[in-house]
C-alpha cells in the first residue's frame, strides 16, 4: 500500500487496519506538501507503531511500516 497525503489546507489521519489481517505487509505514506500541517499514520485500537500509537509525519516526510501481526514497525 502506497499513499500521498496533500494536507495543504487542513492536517490528515491515515489509518492503518488491524495488523493481524495484513502481517507482513508494507505501507508507505509520504506528507507530498510544503504545508505546516501534519499527516499522523494511526495505528489501529490499542497496537503500536514502534512503541506509539500514533507517527507524525512533517513537510515532505515519509514513513514505511511493516506489520508484524501484531504491532507495525518503522523500516
């Protein structure tokens, strides 16, 4: 799963789904604008992203995460 977020007016959520359903599976999500607001990758119920529940992305950033089954994990 790849995805751009243009958060240019206003800040984005993307929300991955159950890591139990997807293991092994890699999202990439990429912040495609200049604009001061974020896009937060938000991990599903109580599971993780490498600790966190939540992974703020700023201007231009981007994250690839992997699920274990149970967590995801920043690669």
């Amino acid at each position: 799963f790849r995805s751009a977020v243009d958060p240019t007016t206003v800040a984005a959520t993307v929300n991955l789904p159950a890591a139990a359903g997807v293991t092994g599976q890699i999202f990439v999500v990429k912040h495609s604008s200049a604009s001061a607001n974020t896009v937060t990758i938000d991990a599903n119920g109580a599971e993780t992203i490498d600790g966190a529940t939540t992974l703020v992305l700023t201007a231009r950033n981007s994250a690839t995460v992997q699920s274990t089954g149970s967590a995801w994990v920043i690669l």
